[in-house]
C-alpha cells in the first residue's frame, strides 16, 4: 500500500534518513536516542508550561468566570504596568533585593574569610553555620515570627533584658521595619550556602600569592584587597546571580510571616503573582506578572554574568 | 518448580493487565453511573464528626460516600479548579461569601424543586435561609451558622471595679480605660487585625453595631460616606489603637487563632469572636481564664438603635452536574437531608453533635430548646440567651457579591493602613468604595 501510494514520500523519508546516518554516526544516534526520554519528559513538564503560561498571559482568564476567556493580545501587560499596585510590588521587591543580596553576600565573605582560617573548633562551627540553611522554609518562617511576636516574641524579652528598649515593640506590624525583619529572617537561612560557596572558591587561591603579597609587605587588608577579592570573583558571581535569583521572587516567607502585610509594606512582586492568581483566580493576570518576574531575574542574572564574567575573562 | 512459577508469574502478570485494562476502560463510566456513591467534598474541619456521621449515613442508606477535605486557606482555590476541570463533584461546602461568584459561575444548582430540602426552610433561622439565597433561589441547607459575638473577662472587670459589659462603643473606651488605668492589663480590647479570614466580620460586626452598612439597598457603596457606619467604625479602631492606647498596635500582625490564645490566658478584658469559639475559651485545658469569658451583647454606635452584628453560615451545596443525573441527585438530596436536615432518627443529630462536641452554631430553631443544647450553653457560657438574642440580630454581611474576594483583598490592605494611622477613614474606605464600583462595572 504504502509502496503504491506513497512511493515519492517513501523516497524522500528514506534519503532524509540516509542523510541523517551518514551526517550522524553511531554514537551520536545512540547517544540522541538515550537522551530523547529525558527530553520528551522535560519538554513535557518544563518547556510546555512555560511556553503555555506564554500563551495564558494573552487572554483575560477569571476562574470565575468559566464562560468567557477573550484574548487580549498584550493586555494584561498594560493592564500590569497601569496598575501602582504593580510599582509597589516593583519598589518593596527590588528594596528586599538589594537589602538581602547585599548583607547576604557581605556576611557570607566574613563567614568564609572566618572558616578559611584554622582554629580550633573550625569544623564543628563549619557544620553549626550550615544548620539555619538546612532548615526548611516554612519552619524558618513560623520560628522567626514567633521571635518577632510582639507579645511573647524572643527578640523582644532579650532586647528588654539588656536594657536596649523598655516596651515590647511591634517588629513585623511595623511598616517601616516589616521588609527588613523579613530580609533578615531570609539572609539567616541564605547565609550560610552562600558562605560554603565563597569559602570553596576561596579554597582554591595558591598559598604563593599571599606568601608573595606578604613578602611584598602587604598587611592583613591589603592582602584582602588585592589578592582575596580579585580571586572571589568566580564565588561572588555565583552568589550574586543565584541570591539574586532566590530574593526577587522569594515568597513562602512572606505567606508565612506577613501575607503583604502590614497594608502594603511587603506587597511584592511574587506576593501580588500568588493574590491574582490563586486569591484572585486571575490566571491571565498572574502568567503576565510572572513573565514580567521571569524577564526581570533573567535580565539581571543577565547583566550580574556580563559585569563580573567579563573580569574572569 | 521453575514450571509453576513460570506460570505463577504469567498467571500475575495476566491478572494485573487484565485489572489496569478494566480500570482504564470501566473506571470512569462506572463512577459516574455508579448509583451508590456520594462525591463529598469539605475543608477540614470536624473531620472526625463528619467521619462519624458518614458512617451512620452510609449504615443507612447502603450509599457509599467518597470524602474529600481540602485546608480551608486552599479551599476556595481547590474547589474552583475542581469545579472549572469537571472533576466528579456532588455535595460540596460552600460558604456564603462565595454563593453568588459560585451561582454565577453556575457550579451550584438550586435546590428550590427539590421539596425534600426545602421542608427545612420552615426551622430555620431567617438570615440562614437569606444567606443562602441569590437572586430569589436557594442553593442549599445550612452546615452551621454563627454570628460575631462580644465577650468580656469577668475576673478582668471585677478586678477593675466594672460591673456591667459596656453597651456602647464609648463605653468600650471608657471601661478600658478604667481598666488601663488600674493597671491590671495595658490593651483590655482585643482585636485580631491581620489579614486573616475573619478582618471583614470582625469590621462588618463593628460596622452593623454602629447602625451602617457597606453598601446600600440598590447596590450602591455608601461606606465612604461619613455618617452610614464604615468611616466610623475604622476612625473607632485607630483611635483605639493610637490615642486611647486601649488595642495593641500588634494587632495588624494578630491572626485570630493568636487572638484566642491570647484572651484565652486572661491577657484583655473584651474581645470579638466567632461565637463558636466560646467552648474553647471557656475550656479549662485550653484557656486559663476559662468560666471567666461570658457573652454580651456586642456594644452599639452613637447612631444605632439597638445591637446588630455579622451572621455568617456555611452549608451543603450541590453541583448542577449531580441535579442533572437522576441517580446522583437521589443519593446527594439523602446525604443532605442527612447532615443539613433531619437523620434516620427524625432528629437533627449532626447539627446538634456539631455543637456539643465542637461549639458550632445551629441554623435550625427547634434545637434551641434542647435541653441538651441549653445544658451545652449553660456549662460553656453561662447561659445562651444573650446568644439567641444576638443570633436574632445577626445580619448577613452586605459586601457578598460575586466580586466579593477581589474587593476584599482591595478592602484588607485598606483598613490596615487607617489601622497603622498611615491613611484616613475617609480615604481608605474611599479606596474601597471605587474598587466596589470599578469591579460592579466590570
């Protein structure tokens, strides 16, 4: 049938797979086939999720309203940009990016210059760091809402105790304290990985650049300044772009810890996707505000690779 | 033996081919034609009476039923896209924020030919009946139904020489400023302001008690103007917090489940609550200060003319894919009639369990002379009359519209700014009001 039918369309499937044989050998077709699995499976729960959020974020979906579903094209994206819900979430989100990023970092420099050194003690206090990054997320949260509870909250018995304040304080009803107890609490659980990763870049700097900077008579600092850092930067990129990546779209901690609140104070970008789309059932909506998310971390995971990368080059 | 288990193995994997082939061909048909099953879904609450009850149902009727629960913070969400993808759904819970998004959306089916449930309407209470009710059709048979209710630590008052519940909202400030005054606690008042499930009775409660509404007969937003209750009550909570001192400035990170505890150990004289959870306060092994918190009748506005506070009901609803099969329809008006009307005793048994072993409210007035039920009320709150008489003036919360979710979140962001004093009642409650007409226009 097919040979009757069909002979020209054989034909041709047969030279194209010919030509792949002879452009591809044995291996490599082996080696293509094996993986294929592996790639149909991640087309199937990766590629096509994101490619069909694509595809939702062009039409006014509302849950609620099954019986309509009209296609907006970029709508919900001017609808997004028009709304100064959005630049608040913009405005909160890049203040809790920046605030945590940059203490993440710095803290995680200082942890790792600490365990670079050899003391006694130094492994013990290597896996005692690691603890907090080990703890799950939602215990993390649960546990520093309590130590900020403005009745019973630790931090406020301890403060009161040495003398530092004579009234318990509000801390996460606070406004203008409410993003940096929340940063905190995420640096806490963040620090540490980010310690691990500096102090095995750092690990890998030759003894004989410090010996040489000592016999050059190079102090404490400046051995820091000149041979440390320059050396960090393979670490600190990767810090810079994988912290970048956790904090702008962190979201379990404020679910856990603050829902948005106070009013507005913690309204991020991540928080606004979580009310669109599953308080609001916006599902148009909420993939818009995703892509936008999306775009912003690739742009600047993006420009961190190209500012530091560059360097290493 | 290599033979026979050779064959045993043949004989296996026969069998387990032979049973995904009937569960790929046969499954489906056969639950949706399955004429002996309930598809009940629930948040998980009462699990164990609803367990319990489901048992003596299924005793019964020989009707199996297949019980779901989802947590009530995912419920909404769950049940919604349950409901958009057809999943096999006959009786759900519904609550009545929700009705008319759901009614809409035509996820409920009305229950108004279907004499069996509606006999009930005669026993129950009126604003149960009306909360479940859209557009002059009703959607189901009450789960439970409780109002917002005002309590106050007697040991609290004593202790500061206060000798009645205060009956106005001055004489809230009043009291508690008696009681600050005298140092036996710093915030008598007690409010639970988060961003939590209750923010909107809580304020409703308030905002009836001062004689206002949100929104008025025509549908039209009238909280924003002075006078009709809104800009009052929110004026009422930041002078609370901010002059007078009397609430804890925490109380915007203060969910309610914290709230309880928190008055539960005797730490502020009043306080406002699901009245379901009196039990609990007043539960020795759970509160410090129980046989202390009793009722009263929650305190009126300069305008107001008597007490008013929010009701609210939560019931059993049924979805149009169940009313559309005969066999479904039959099996989901008996599951309903058995918990939200009458049991195979003739006797309102799970409404009544629902009290005694949980707290929660009844909409069913023959109840109410119980002498089990008046026994329930006596050793829990010292009596339930000042409960029926506040039950009497519980009024559904106005804002429930099928836009209802959205203007909240709009509306809690709003309260809590006046609450922080970084917004005026005017505006916020202005804010609220635009997003009411810009979603009614929508």
């Amino acid at each position: 049938m097919s040979g009757a039918a069909g002979g020209t369309p054989a034909l041709a499937a047969g030279s194209a797979f010919d030509r792949l044989n002879r452009r591809f050998g044995y291996d490599e077709r082996s080696a293509a086939l094996l993986i294929l699995p592996v790639f149909a499976v991640l087309a199937a729960i990766a590629v096509f999720p994101i490619v069909y959020s694509l595809y939702t974020s062009l039409f006014d979906i509302n849950l609620t309203r099954p019986w309509r579903r009209p296609f907006v094209g970029l709508g919900n994206y001017t609808r997004v940009f028009a709304d100064p819900n959005f630049w608040i979430a913009v405005q909160r989100t890049t203040l809790y990016t920046v605030v945590t990023v940059t203490a993440t970092t710095l803290l995680a420099v200082a942890v790792a210059l600490l365990l670079n050194e050899a003391f006694p003690g130094r492994r013990l206090l290597s896996a005692l760091v690691l603890l907090p990054w080990a703890t799950p997320s939602v215990v993390n949260g649960l546990m520093w809402k309590w130590i900020y509870d403005p009745g019973y909250g630790l931090l406020n018995g301890l403060l009161t105790q040495l003398g530092l304040i004579d009234h318990y304080a509000v801390w996460l009803g606070d406004p203008d304290k409410t993003l940096f107890m929340i940063a905190n609490a995420a640096i806490w659980k963040q620090m540490p990985l980010a310690a691990i990763l500096m102090l095995v870049t750092m690990k890998a700097i030759p003894e004989d650049l410090y010996k040489a900077a000592t016999v050059d008579g190079a102090n404490v600092f400046q051995r820091f300044w000149h041979v440390t850092l320059p050396a960090l930067r393979p670490g600190l990129m990767l810090v810079l772009v994988y912290e970048t990546m956790i904090s702008i779209r962190h979201f379990d901690l404020f679910l856990i810890m603050t829902q948005g609140g106070p009013g507005n104070a913690s309204y991020t970008l991540s928080w606004e996707i979580y009310v669109e789309t599953f308080r609001n059932l916006k599902f148009g909506i909420g993939a818009a505000l995703s892509y936008i998310l999306a775009l912003a971390t690739f742009s600047l995971s993006y420009l961190f690779i190209r500012a530091l990368g560059r360097k290493l080059a | 033996m290599f033979p026979s288990a050779t064959l045993s193995r043949r004989a296996l994997i026969g069998t387990a081919l032979s049973a995904g082939a009937a569960s790929l061909l046969g499954t489906r048909p056969l639950r949706a034609q399955m004429p002996s099953a309930v598809n009940f879904t629930a948040w998980s609450a009462a699990v164990d009476q609803v367990k319990s009850h489901i048992g003596a149902f299924e005793e019964a009727t020989k009707i199996k039923v297949n019980y779901e629960n989802f947590p009530w913070a995912q419920y909404r969400t769950s049940v919604v896209t349950r409901l958009v993808a057809d999943a096999p759904m006959d009786v759900l819970w519904v609550s009545d924020a929700w009705l008319p998004e759901f009614a809409e959306a035509q996820w409920l089916a009305s229950i108004d030919d279907i004499p069996e449930l509606m006999k009930y309407d005669a026993e129950a209470a009126a604003y149960c009946t009306q909360s479940m009710t859209y557009k002059g059709k009703q959607y189901g048979l009450s789960y439970y139904g409780d109002h917002m209710s005002f309590v106050c630590n007697t040991d609290i008052m004593q202790r500061a020489g206060i000798d009645r519940p205060p009956a106005t909202w001055d004489e809230v400030v009043e009291a508690s400023l008696k009681i600050k005054q005298k140092g036996v606690v710093e915030y008598p008042m007690l409010l639970a302001l988060a961003i939590d499930t209750w923010l909107i009775e809580f304020v409703s409660a308030m905002v009836f008690a001062h004689g206002g509404r949100f929104i008025d007969p025509a549908g039209a937003p009238v909280m924003a103007e002075p006078g009709r209750g809104a800009v009052e009550t929110v004026a009422w909570i930041r002078d609370a917090i901010h002059k007078h001192k009397i609430i804890s400035p925490g109380a915007v990170e203060t969910p309610d489940i914290n709230a309880l505890k928190a008055f539960g150990a005797g730490q502020h004289a009043f306080y406002i609550v699901p009245t379901y959870r009196l039990r609990a306060l007043n539960d020795p092994s759970q509160a410090t200060a129980a046989g202390k918190i009793r009722p009263a009748l929650m305190p009126r506005g300069p305008r107001a003319n008597a007490t008013a506070t929010c009701g609210w009901i939560r019931f059993y609803g049924m979805t149009p894919g169940a009313k559309a099969n005969a066999a479904r329809r039959a099996n989901a008006v008996k599951f309903i009639e058995f918990f939200g009307g009458k049991d195979i005793t003739g006797t309102y048994r799970f409404q009544k369990l629902l009290l005694t072993d949980l707290g929660l409210p009844f909409c069913t007035m023959p109840l109410a002379v119980d002498a089990d039920v008046k026994a329930f009320w006596e050793k829990w709150a010292g009596g339930g009359d000042i409960i029926a008489q506040q039950a009497k003036s519980a009024l559904k919360k106005d804002v429930i519209a099928p836009w209802f979710g959205e203007w909240n979140e709009t509306a809690n962001t709003a309260w809590q700014s006046v609450f922080l004093d970084r917004a005026t009642p005017e505006a916020a409650t202005r804010v609220m009001a635009d997003k009411w007409l810009e979603l009614s226009k929508a």
